[in-house]
C-alpha cells in the first residue's frame, strides 16, 4: 500500500468501490468451496485496516489469509481468523502483527494439506530444512445461515 499513487504501485485501487473489492466480495460470498485462501503482498494489519475495516471483513469470510510481506515466519490470529506471514529469506526484521502467536527469524515456507474425507486443512510454517516451525489445523468453512457469511472454526 506504501507504493499507493506513484511510479512503483503494483496493486489497484482498494476503494470499497473498486473493482478489486468488490470481485473479492462476490468471490468469498458467492463461493461454496470449503476452503478459501487470500493471498496478498501486503502487512496484514493494514488490509485489516483498509476501507474502515471492510477489507478485514471480507478477507475473514476465507479460511485464511497468507501474505510474503515481511522477511520472517509469523502466525497471527485476529476474532479466531489466521493470517500468515511467509519468506524463503526469512532472516530479516521482525515487525510483528499485534495479535501475533508465532514469530520467527528463519527462512521457511507455508504448506497447505487438505483432507477431503476431514474436511480439514493443516497449515505448517516449515524452515527450508522442512523442519515444522509452527502447524495448526483448520476446518473447513460451514455456510451460516440466511447467507450472510462463514463460520469458520479454527484450533489455535
């Protein structure tokens, strides 16, 4: 977001009325898959932020959130919603999220396991040796009633 305005922006508007917002709303509201994963270039704080919040909102209709922003291995959980933080040059500053359970200094890497017959995701924060530095499972999203959204439950 820092880019926003100048030469180097690389993302597109994050207006509640741009496109971009609201083909990410249809897409989590609309999508009856049992795991959605948002993935961004961006610190989550600040997409939590966007908008007044409404970013934040629609991004927790997912499952998780997984972002490469920082150079370091991070699992934050904000109202029950998990949002990673990746890098394979992992050995940078840490500048944790303020609702941060896991932080590393170490080169690493996210990997997703799904199982059908569970319903279940595992999400592990490995280090390039495949060491697992962190791993929490999460269940598949549920379809609240009245369509107004997702129930997710994660085991933190």
């Amino acid at each position: 977001m820092g880019d926003f305005g100048t030469t180097w922006q690389s993302c597109h508007s994050f207006k509640k009325e741009a496109e971009q917002y609201r083909w990410f709303q249809e897409l989590t509201d609309e999508s009856e898959q049992p795991f959605v994963v948002a993935l961004y270039n961006e610190k989550h704080s600040t997409v939590r932020r966007l908008e007044n919040g409404v970013w934040g909102e629609v991004v927790a209709k997912g499952t998780v959130a997984i972002s490469g922003f920082g150079h370091f291995a991070e699992r934050a959980v904000v109202n029950g919603f998990p949002c990673y933080n990746t890098s394979l040059q992992g050995r940078g500053d840490c500048y944790a999220d303020p609702d941060s359970k896991f932080l590393a200094s170490e080169d690493n890497y996210v990997l997703l396991t799904f199982n059908r017959g569970a319903q279940t995701m595992r999400i592990e924060l490995k280090d390039l040796g495949g060491k697992v530095l962190d791993r929490q499972e999460l269940q598949a999203r549920s379809v609240v009633s009245g369509g107004e959204g997702f129930a997710t439950e994660n085991k933190d």
